[in-house]
C-alpha cells in the first residue's frame, strides 16, 4: 500500500489533554482512510507545562508523567493517554512517528554564573562585548522526577549559548567553554553561523551530552516503540551529531527506524541537497522547496502548472523528499507563515497523494478544519478558520487504492497538467487531470487493458463519464481551479 503521514496536530491544537485521547479515538477512521503513518507533537513536559505546544522542551523524561512546571499531563495529555494512543494506533497498522527536539532546553530549575561574550543577532560570529560574567537559568535537577530513568543533571557546560542574562537586555550570549572558541560547525553561513535558535542552545561536542541524548532516545524507544522521527530544526544542529545519533538509535533499537529533518529552506534546494550529502542520506528532509512553489503557484493564478517541480527535493531525491502542503509552522499567523491557498489545495494535495515520487504528508487542519485565535506581526487580534479541503478524503483514498504501476505524465500546458497511473496486478488505474484556470480536458494514455471501460470522477467534482478507447486513451475532464481523478467504474 502506498504510504500515507499524518501531522496530527498543529500549532493551535486544543489543550486539556484533548490530543491523545482524540488520537486514540481516531485510529479506526485513519486507517480506514489509508493513513500509514502519525506524526504526533513533542510529548515531553516543555517549558508552559500544560500550555506547551513541546518546542521549548524541559525534561525529555517527562511524558507527563511527573508534577513539573505546574503540571502532570503535558498539553496532549499524561503519558498513560499517550501510551493507549499509541497502542491503539499500532493495533491498525499505523505508525507512530514522534516529534525529536534535541537543539536546544528551556526552563531552567536554577541559575548559574558563567562566562560568555555577547554576539550580534544577525551575525552570531560578531562579538560585540568582552568577556563577562553573567547569570542563567542553565542548572536543569529536575526535581519533581526525583532522578527516576535518568540522574544528570545539566549545566552550563551542556550549551553553547543563551537568550537571557538576570538583570540584562536579552540578546545572545555565547558561552565560553572547553570545546571550541565558537559555535558548533553549521552547514550553512546564514546569520553567520546559525548554531543559536533559542533558549539555552544544546552542546553537541560535550561528550556527556552526547550519551544521555543517547541514551533517552533509546529509553524513549522502550517506552513507546515508536517507528520514526521528526527531527526539529536541524539547519541548527551539526550534521555529524544527527549521523551518530540515528546511527546508534537504530542499532540500539534493532529496527530501520525512520527518519525526516526539518531542514526549512524555502527556495533553497541546494541547501536541501547539501544536508543530505553532509549527513550521508542517514534521514529524509521534509520538501520545503515544493512548500514554496505550492504557496506561490496558489497566490498567482497566472502560475505555470509545468513548472511546479522544478527546483524540489521530490525531483532531485525523490527517496529523500516528505512532501507537505502545509505545516504547524506555515500556517497564518506563525513565524513562518506561508500558507498555500484554499482554493489551490485539492491541486496541490493532488500533486503530492497522486504521483509516485516522494513521501506526502497531510497537514491536520486539512482533514479536520479548524479555527483559532492568535496576534498578527501587527500586534492585532485575528480570528483563523481553516476548512476541511475540498475531496481531501477522496485524494487521500485514491492513492491507498489506486496511484500505482506506470506513470505518464502530460505537463505539456501551463494550466492544465495530467498524469496516469496503469496500476499493477492488485490495483486499478487512475488519470489525474487538474486545472489552475477554466475547466479544460486532456488526451492521455491509461492502458489497452482499459479498452472499452468506463470512467468516473472519483472526486465528485464532476458528474461525466469518460469511455477509454481502443487504444487506451480517452480525453479526461477537470474543472475550473481544480482537479479530478477518473478511475473505472
């Protein structure tokens, strides 16, 4: 069957431990739509506490578990409903993909005094201070899970920099340590060298930090048997520590555990193309350079459909590419708001559920819809509704039982692209036909064994049929700013 992720939440997700028993209660209906795969959000007690979306991670041991900052469950839930979700899930054959945030800590039990120099924001290589003294919230006891499944205990030692000094101006302050005279080696010279993101920046080369990332994700592993990763922020982390660190997970766990990095470069594919070659292929990276022609072909319906994958990873590594439409980052009112469109979405999904390259990942509000509140860059108050994606159940159905066997593609108008799928011995063919402007037709090719049959818009978007000729063509229709995917009666 061809795989299907999920991300199962996004940035707004309700609280009071609404998502694990949702999850848990949801598994039958994903599956049944051809769902193999979850990404669920960080599950361990962030910095909020029960308010914590699970970017500014605290204590990785905490599934929610123990009273820390302020709270048992985490946002989602307490790690007993995490583990029934999980169990429920794998009971339908769906894996369980969990959200890794190893670039940085935030919440610090206490305050220590250590050295550091203060750098330029937008060029983390300029100091701009002597070396002082300054005082952090970088001693990490834990002390609501009293040492229980691990005992260290990390310290200023453990980072590289921070974002806060007691009784000064926030900025970013690189600690002066013993392993090195500067931040950790990056890929790329964005912001100079973008090792800092936020909080207290994790220490790759301090070898002690090293085991205990280790060894939790080992212990995460035999708490929850997960199936894969999402790696957060790697752009930030040294391409060598994720090398060892899958490396070991998977010997360790004895499983081919999966692996994708969030490598957010919009329009950027080199970069794309640089982390997988520094890191060996070790991990998949999701497609940001598709996100981008997506969101801009749905801003400017005057697009070339022809050139919609040009530039991408699914292109260039089609092994290596998650294709999204949308993520928790993305969506309106985050940092990196770039949604694609509502009205180019079926078209969009379309092109990432339907083709043979590539591995999609559906976004939550898309199959769900959603509403939510936030501030705009502007400071004022927004009100977001999100709606369910026109045919998004039908897209996501066609590829679990139909996008198999050849493809042929007819990208050969710049606004109305198609492509078949022969299928195989086990599954029928389908013709996939989408337009960004009026309703059009195209001629393609399905499959002498198709002769004679006839077809219809699994879709729904149109009521025709469509007889393939003796040849095996037939002209398929789409409609206006949409798509339709054919399939014999």
């Amino acid at each position: 069957m061809n795989g299907t992720m999920i991300q199962f939440f996004h940035w707004y997700t309700d609280g009071d431990s609404f998502l694990w028993k949702h999850t848990k209660d949801s598994a039958q209906y994903l599956s049944d739509l051809g769902i193999t795969a979850i990404w669920l959000p960080p599950a361990y007690k962030a910095i909020n506490g029960g308010f914590g979306v699970g970017y500014g991670p605290y204590d990785l041991f905490d599934l929610g578990e123990f009273d820390q900052k302020g709270t048992v469950a985490t946002k989602y839930g307490t790690k007993d409903d995490y583990l029934e979700a999980i169990k429920s899930l794998k009971e339908k054959n769906i894996q369980v993909i969990v959200d890794v945030v190893l670039n940085h800590k935030a919440g610090g039990d206490e305050l220590e005094k250590f050295q550091v120099v203060k750098v330029d924001y937008n060029d983390r290589n300029k100091v701009i201070s002597d070396v002082m003294e300054i005082e952090s919230y970088t001693k990490f006891t834990f002390p609501g899970r009293q040492k229980k499944y691990s005992d260290f205990e990390w310290n200023f030692t453990c980072f590289t920099g921070v974002d806060y000094a007691e009784g000064q101006e926030d900025g970013i302050f690189r600690i002066i340590n013993d392993y090195g005279d500067n931040w950790d080696d990056i890929l790329d010279n964005e912001m100079g060298n973008y090792d800092f993101l936020m909080y207290n920046d994790i220490e790759h080369r301090n070898p002690f930090v090293r085991e205990e990332l280790n060894h939790w994700a080992k212990w995460y592993h035999e708490q929850t048997d997960f199936d894969g990763v999402r790696l957060d922020a790697v752009k930030h982390i040294s391409p060598d520590f994720y090398k060892e660190w899958l490396t070991l997970l998977r010997s360790n766990t004895g499983k081919d555990i999966f692996a994708v990095g969030e490598y957010w470069a919009p329009g950027e594919l080199p970069l794309l193309e640089a982390y997988i070659d520094s890191t060996e292929g070790c991990m998949s990276l999701f497609d940001s350079s598709l996100h981008h022609n997506l969101h801009n072909a749905s801003k400017n319906p005057d697009y070339d459909l022809r050139e919609i994958f040009n530039e991408t990873l699914v292109a260039s590594h089609p092994d290596k590419a998650v294709t999204v439409v949308d993520n928790h980052d993305t969506q309106p009112l985050q940092a990196l708001e770039a949604p694609v469109e509502t009205w180019f979405k079926p078209i969009a999904y379309a092109l990432i559920l339907l083709r043979k390259d590539g591995y999609p990942c559906v976004f939550y509000p898309d199959l769900y819809g959603t509403s939510y509140k936030d501030h705009g860059k502007d400071g004022n108050e927004y009100e977001i509704f999100l709606d369910k994606v026109d045919a998004i159940e039908e897209l996501i159905r066609a590829r679990k039982d139909f996008a198999y066997g050849e493809q042929r593609d007819y990208f050969d108008d710049p606004h109305c692209i198609g492509w078949t799928r022969e299928g195989d011995d086990e599954h029928p063919s389908c013709a996939v036909v989408l337009s960004n402007k009026d309703a059009n037709q195209k001629s393609m090719e399905i499959g002498k064994r198709y002769a004679g049959k006839t077809f219809y818009d699994f879709t729904g978007h149109l009521q025709d049929k469509v007889t393939i000729d003796e040849n095996g063509w037939a002209n398929f229709l789409c409609p206006a700013g949409n798509v339709s995917v054919w399939v014999a009666e």
